[in-house]
C-alpha cells in the first residue's frame, strides 16, 4: 500500500508518527481520533456560542469606504438596488449588464445621490466577453475588492418544452459566469489580502420547483460553487478574502418572478432584500437566507417523507411561471441570438418600477 508523505499509516503527521512502531500504530491512531472528537466538540462549542453572542449583542461591520465593487446584472432589479446602498457606502461602483439602456440609468441613478459609478455592457453568457471586460476594469477603476455575481436569467417552463440553447443559456449566466468572473478578480483580492465575493443564489438552489427546472439546478450549482470555494480559500489559509452566499425566496418587482402563483410565503420586498445582502456583506456572513427562518425549515426536507415535502412545495408555490413565456423556436443556421428578448427576467427600465425607493 502506497503511503502519502501526508498521511503515514492513515495517521496525521506529527513528531511521533515515524517513531511509533507497527504494533503501537491502530492504538495511535483510536487515540488520536478521539483527541481530534474532543478538540473539535471544544472548539465548535466555542463557535456556537460566540455565534450566540453575535446574534444577540450584534456583529460588527465592516467599512466599505474607498472599495470597488463589480455588480453583476446591476442595470436592473436587484443589482440596482444593491449597488446604490454600495455607493452610499463609499464604494466605487462598476455596474455590468447586457442591457445597455437598464445600465444608464443605473449609473445616472448612482451618480445621482453623488456616487461614483461606471458601467459595462457585458454579455455574462460569454467567458471571452468577461476576461476582456474585467481586464478593462482592472486598467480603467482599479483593483476590484467586491465581486457581486448577481445577474441571472430564468427560462419558465416545463423541461421538455424548454429549448437547449436556453437551458445552456441559464448555465451559463447563473453558474458558469461566476467561475470565470472569480478567475478573473479573486488573484487581485489574494494579492491584497482583501476581497468578498457575493453569490447570489437563490431559495430554489435548496427547493425544486415545477417548470424551474435549469433555474433550481443552476442555483443549486452556485450554493456548491460558493461554499466550496469558501472552503478552499480557508484551506489555503487565505483570511482577508471572504465569501457570501445569498439564498432568497421570490421577490416582489423585480421582474424575474412577477406573476409568481406564490402561498403563505409572501414575496419579499426588493429594497428590504437589498438590505439585507448589505448587512450579510457587511458582517462577512458565510450565507444568508431569507427570509430567515429557511434555515429552520429547510433540513426537514431530509427528514420528513417526500410525499410531505411535494404536497408542501406545490402548495407554497402552485405555479412558478403561470404565464408560459413565447419561446422563438432557433432558425438554422443560428443567427445572432437576441438573447434580451428570449430571456424571461430582463429588467427593461428599473428607475420606474413601483418600490425602487432606496
Ligand atoms: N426575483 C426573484 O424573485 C429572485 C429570487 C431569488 C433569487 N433571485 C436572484 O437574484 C438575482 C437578481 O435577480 P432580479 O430579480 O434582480 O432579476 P432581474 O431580471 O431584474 O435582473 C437580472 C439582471 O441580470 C441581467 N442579465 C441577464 N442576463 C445577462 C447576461 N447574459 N449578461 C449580463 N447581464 C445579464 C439583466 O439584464 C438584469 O439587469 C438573480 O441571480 C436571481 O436569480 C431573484
């Protein structure tokens, strides 16, 4: 059996593990195993009840002042809204979008209560179209220290009647723009020893939903993405570099979900959920659902019986998509895809929706 210069006869390496002889090895290692039980029931302890003195005394908040921070989908819905509590902060506000009109007057909005903002049009289902732009960033802002991977699509529809170009489309924009948008900015924030980068997911990366088929599994990808790579960073010893993964229920005027068939559970409010991410970012919080009290709910999706958890899923949310989107079928050969108009989320004007006051 080959032994890794990690792991000596399935042991940890320590001073000892060389000089143990063979037949002292299995007791070494019962031995070490409950050590290791005992330091980690100490030690989690201590987390739990500082993260109990946390709760009830309030974290504290970190200073944004003088960042630069990249919002991705930010020329509408939700990135807007994010990135005008960011400007009142004091950040640098680079805003992307493929929606060139949704971004001009997110800028104008931002620079409206005296922000500095900049905005990119961006196609985020094009990895190419992401490196150049993010290169440009980097030589036209500066050094980005917030990534916000915000921007998402969602196709509405049941799987068999949803077309391939869409499905890979929703992967593209919801997963795969996160990997390349984190490539591109995290070697700056490990340099600097200064970054977070936001995950915007949403509470379908943990719930199936009827006709959300490549939506929920994409989101389910972006909570992975988010605390794999949250684990790694903290793997590597890399303390300054923080991540957050945020999981909302459907939001009220936004323009992704408006026609959402939604019971008991009712649609959040856009500015409160802007707020709420500000706060996650502010207290480095590893996730945020909301609303909160998901995170008592949702582990019971394991132990209860399916049966319960379809009855509930299809009674909190009977129809996701009630009105099916006009799906154009593809010509062939495939010409420039209007990827706006196939898109069911697309935000067209976000300064005239109803509760965009900040
Ligand atoms: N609205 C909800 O109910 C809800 C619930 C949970 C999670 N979320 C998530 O929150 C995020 C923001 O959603 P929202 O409600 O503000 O939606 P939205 O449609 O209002 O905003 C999405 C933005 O992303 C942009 N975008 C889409 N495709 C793009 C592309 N290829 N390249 C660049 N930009 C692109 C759009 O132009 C738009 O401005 C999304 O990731 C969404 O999945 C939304």
């Amino acid at each position: 059996m080959s032994e890794t210069q990690e792991y000596i006869n399935g042991m940890r390496p320590g001073p000892l593990t060389r000089e143990i002889p063979e037949c002292m090895r299995d007791k070494y290692t019962v031995v070490q195993a409950i050590i290791d039980v005992i330091v980690f029931v100490i030690v989690g302890a201590g987390y739990v009840i500082q993260a109990i003195y946390r709760t009830i005394v309030g974290k504290p908040k970190k200073d944004l002042k003088g960042g630069v921070a990249v919002v991705t989908g930010g020329g509408g819905g939700l990135g807007s809204l994010i990135a005008l509590r960011l400007a009142r902060l004091g950040c640098t506000i680079v805003l992307w979008d493929i929606n060139k009109q949704g971004l001009e007057d997110t800028v104008k909005l931002v620079k409206g209560i005296g922000g500095k903002c900049y905005g990119y049009v961006v196609d985020l289902a094009s990895r190419e179209d992401i490196y150049r732009v993010a290169k440009k960033v980097e030589e036209e802002v500066g050094k980005v220290n917030l990534l916000i991977n915000n921007a998402g699509v969602v196709s509405g529809n049941y799987l068999l009647d949803t077309p391939d170009h869409l499905i890979q489309r929703t992967f593209d924009v919801n997963i795969l723009a996160h990997f390349w948008t984190v490539k591109a900015f995290l070697p700056s924030m490990i340099e600097n020893n200064d970054g977070h980068i936001v995950t915007i997911a949403s509470m379908a990366g943990h719930v199936g939903v009827a006709k959300l088929v490549d939506y929920c599994s994409s989101k389910a990808a972006a909570c992975g993405f988010d605390e794999a790579l949250r684990l790694e960073l903290e793997t590597k010893g890399i303390k300054g570099v923080r991540t957050s993964l945020i999981c909302p229920y459907f939001i009220r005027s936004t323009g992704m979900f408006e026609e959402v068939n939604s019971r008991f559970v009712p649609q959040l409010n856009s500015n409160e959920v802007a707020d709420r991410i500000i706060l996650a970012i502010r207290t480095n919080e590893p996730f945020a659902l909301i609303p909160g009290y998901f995170r008592v709910l949702l582990p019971f999706k394991w132990i209860v019986p399916w049966p319960c958890i379809s009855e509930l899923i299809r009674g909190l949310v009977p129809d996701a998509v009630p009105v099916t989107p006009v799906t154009p079928t593809l010509p062939t050969p495939l010409p420039e895809v209007d990827l706006k108009r196939e898109s069911r989320p697309m935000s067209l004007l976000p300064p005239v929706r109803p509760d965009r006051h900040v």
